[in-house]
C-alpha cells in the first residue's frame, strides 16, 4: 500500500465512514444501503425524520413527521448500529458484542 500496511486506526476510520452512512430502509424490507450524504444531516435522539425508499421516483427520501416551515430544522436519529460502533453508546448494549 502506498502509506504502509493499515492500522487499526485506519481500519476503525474506514468502518466509521461505512457505518454513518449506513441507512436501513423501511420502505425496502429493511433493505441496507450505503448513503453517502446521510452523515451531512443534523441529528437528533428525539427526531421523527427517517430516511427511507421512495419507489415512486426510485430514491432515497427523507420523511418528516409534520410540515416543516422554510428554514426550520427537521433532524434526523443517528441508528443503533452507528451510535454502538462510533462507541456513543456504552458497549454493554451493543448487539453485535452479545452474540
């Protein structure tokens, strides 16, 4: 490799790009897809936003919960799955450690 052999570091990096951009799509059977500017949304533990598949127009959508005014802010929830790899959760609760 150009820089010399990867590192844990380096490997915790490219799984903290995959992940953040990582979205479930409820839309899609729960299918998971990489998108890519889904970590550029502002997001919040009590948000009711969801990014989710519109098959009408074959995209990825964001879907609020009410009529938001120009300018206001909708926010999204980062997943279970981002806020246990990028360690903001204790790892006591992550799926992947109890099984």
């Amino acid at each position: 490799m150009p820089g010399g052999p990867l590192t844990e570091q380096d490997l915790r990096w490219g799984f903290s790009m995959l992940l953040s951009r990582l979205i479930r799509l409820p839309g899609k059977q729960d299918l998971e897809a990489c998108v890519p500017w889904a970590d550029l949304l502002n997001h919040s533990p009590s948000a009711d936003c969801f990014l989710d598949w519109d098959s009408s127009s074959s995209s990825v959508v964001l879907r609020t919960d009410r009529t938001y005014q120009p300018g206001e802010q909708a926010n999204t929830a980062l997943s279970h799955m981002v806020l246990c790899h990028c360690g903001l959760i204790s790892s006591g609760c992550c799926m992947a450690e109890k099984r």
